[in-house]
C-alpha cells in the first residue's frame, strides 16, 4: 500500500517572493520583540493602514515594556482610543507589569512562556516568537487558514477550533529551519493580506505558489475556505444624551468589567426615549432643560451585539451636583485629550466638538428641536 505524500507548502518559493515584496511596516524595520509585540496586538480586527499611526503614537509615549508596564489605565485607554476591543490594551499592561516583575523587563523567547501571559494565544505568542526569536513555531491567523485551505483544497470548516488545530499541526510538521521561520510565517500572512484576498476574486496571476495550488488548478479558488456562518449578532436600540451646558459635556466611566469596560461614555438609555423620557431623565438628575434637540441616528458593530443609536442633544440651564455624582463634566479639550470615548460614540463626539456656548450645533445632520 502506498504512503500518501505529505502536503507540503513550498517554502523557498513563498520566502523568496516575500524578501521581493516585503512592505517597509514601522514594525518590520525594527522587528524587536517588544514592537513585534505591540504591533500584533494592534494588528488585531485592525487595518495594517489604520494601525501606522496608533502605533508610532503608542511607542512615542510607551517606548519600551518598563513605560508600558507603569502608565495609568486612563492615559492608557486613550492612546488606545479608535482601536476598538479595549481588553486588547489592558491585558498589555497585566502582561508587561509580568514581564517587569518575572522575567526583568525582557519579554520571554519561548512560546510556551509567552502563551501564558494575559492577551497572548496562540497566533499572537507563534508570531513573537518566530519573528522575535526565530523559534521553530507556526502562525494561523485568518490569512494563514485562507492559504493553507485554498492551497490544498481543504474542505475543513475554518470556523471550527479542530480544523484550526489540524491546520496549525500540519504546518508545524512542514516548518523550514528556524533562522527562516519567522519570514515563512510572515510570508504567509503577507499572501493572504495582499494575493489570496478573502473576498472578490483572488489576484491568483501574482501568487508565488499558484502553480501547485490546488483550487487554482481545478478553477475552484471562490469555493474555499469552507466557513460556517456566526450567529447574528443581537441588535439593541439605544439613545445616546449629548448634555451640555455649552462648554462642557457629561460623560461616565463604565464599569471594569464588560462591553467597553473603563471606558468614559456619554449617558445612554436603552430604547429610544420620547421627548417626556428625556425630561424624566433629565429631573431625576437634577438638570433643568433649557431646550432639547434631535441628532442623526448611528450605529455600532460589536462582535456579538449592534447598537442602533439615536442621539439627543439636552442644553442644561441648571445641574445639581449631587444627582451626577457618578458621573464627569469634561471639557472639549478634555474630550480629546484626556478621556478615552469609545469609537462606538465617535458621531456624537464629533457633534459635541462643535457645539457652540449657546448649545447650538453646527451639524448640518442635526434634527429638530424636540
């Protein structure tokens, strides 16, 4: 009986394209483990283009794991602002202040220790790793499965966790040797990102690989990877309160834990509250309205629940301090500068931006007077 052949990824071919094309990333030019680091984890649900300027604001200010490991949570939570998925930025700091405290400020070589910090899995610790240290380990990350699954034609559910590990073994059985791991993992992320594009049609005319591909060759390149679909989200309709006294705005902190936890937003109710709503809320926080007006309706997609917002501009004539005391009176600059808003809030803070002294908007998107 014949011994299937191993399926094997040609690894030369893929290196030799990707030193060709390699795009000059801020992280790639000094590939410490620290920027490695930092760099994969802003990489996540993120836009490499999006990342470039987060990512030279964030080393600008936390240079090193030692500046990381000690900057207040709240100074934190705005270099961060716009990235989204804030439990990314405060596991950093867990996992720095570890790193300062057990392994004296150097981030560990080895997978097996990087695993074990707070926000490091697999894909994040394989990519440290064998960029950093050249440790002999593999990547799989959304592009890595859209290769490997349309290289081979493999009909495995890429939603699945087993198909995920199957994958992972599979490429770590076919690794070249360590001092050229870490381009082989990256040179697969690169031809996921720019070649064998997850939607349209792949650019299959420029693949390295294309002459061994299996998908390719029998013309079935859309039909792969096999993924099933995720539950839908939960959808929830919320207002959202701009209340102003036309210089400065009232924003909360959530709590630590949760959807957008410690982060400062600006109050909102579920449901979409009436005109009498609105001055309900606004007496049982000891504010006096002197006039209220409707905004642009926005929305805001989280991985398991959407939110359908509908804004509310409230002018306040009075405010009884005791009534608010959970939450901030921020000014603009403060808005800006000081305290993290979510980007789910992004509309209304743009709106509050340029909210004159006599609470009159210069949004043309603004609605009527309620």
């Amino acid at each position: 009986m014949r011994e299937e052949k191993k399926r094997q990824i040609p690894s030369e071919a893929l290196i030799h394209w990707y030193l060709k094309v390699e795009r000059p990333l801020p992280w790639r030019l000094s590939p410490t483990p620290y920027h490695v680091w930092i760099s994969e984890i802003m990489l996540q649900q993120t836009r490499i283009e999006a990342v470039k300027e987060y990512y030279a604001r964030f080393l600008k200010r936390l240079p090193d794991i030692f500046a990381l490991a000690e900057v207040e949570e709240d100074e934190l939570m705005k270099l961060w602002e716009g990235l989204g998925y804030y439990s990314r930025a405060k596991n950093l700091k867990k996992a720095a202040k570890i790193v300062v405290r057990e392994y004296g400020g150097n981030l560990p070589a080895h997978y097996e220790e990087l695993i074990r910090l707070p926000g490091i899995g697999p894909y994040t610790a394989g990519a440290i790793a064998s960029i950093a240290f050249q440790e002999r380990v593999p990547v799989v990350d959304g592009n890595v499965l859209r290769v490997f699954t349309r290289f081979f034609a493999d009909a495995g559910d890429i939603a699945r966790q087993d198909t995920k590990d199957r994958i992972r073994k599979e490429l770590e059985d076919q690794l070249p040797p360590s001092k050229d791991c870490g381009k082989f993992n990256q040179a697969l992320m690169e031809l996921g990102e720019t070649i064998c594009l997850p939607s349209g049609l792949p650019r299959c005319a420029l693949c390295p690989i294309r002459k061994d591909c299996r998908s390719h060759a029998g013309r079935k390149e859309m039909y792969f990877p096999i993924k099933s679909s995720r539950r839908e989200r939960k959808v929830e309709q919320r207002t959202i309160l701009l209340v102003t006294d036309g210089a400065r705005f009232l924003i909360r902190k959530r709590p630590a834990t949760g959807l957008l936890a410690g982060m400062y937003e600006f109050p909102n109710e579920e449901g979409y509250l009436s005109p009498v709503d609105l001055e309900i809320w606004a007496t049982s926080h000891g504010l006096l309205l002197s006039s209220k007006k409707e905004l642009v309706k926005s929305k805001h997609i989280f991985t398991h629940k959407e939110w359908e917002m509908q804004g509310a501009l409230l002018l306040v004539e009075e405010r009884g301090e005791a009534a608010v005391a959970d939450f901030v009176w921020a000014k603009r600059e403060e808005l800006n500068e000081k305290y993290a808003v979510p980007s789910a809030f992004s509309v209304y803070l743009r709106i509050a931006m340029q909210i004159e002294n006599n609470g009159e908007t210069l949004d043309t998107a603004g609605g009527n007077r309620l």
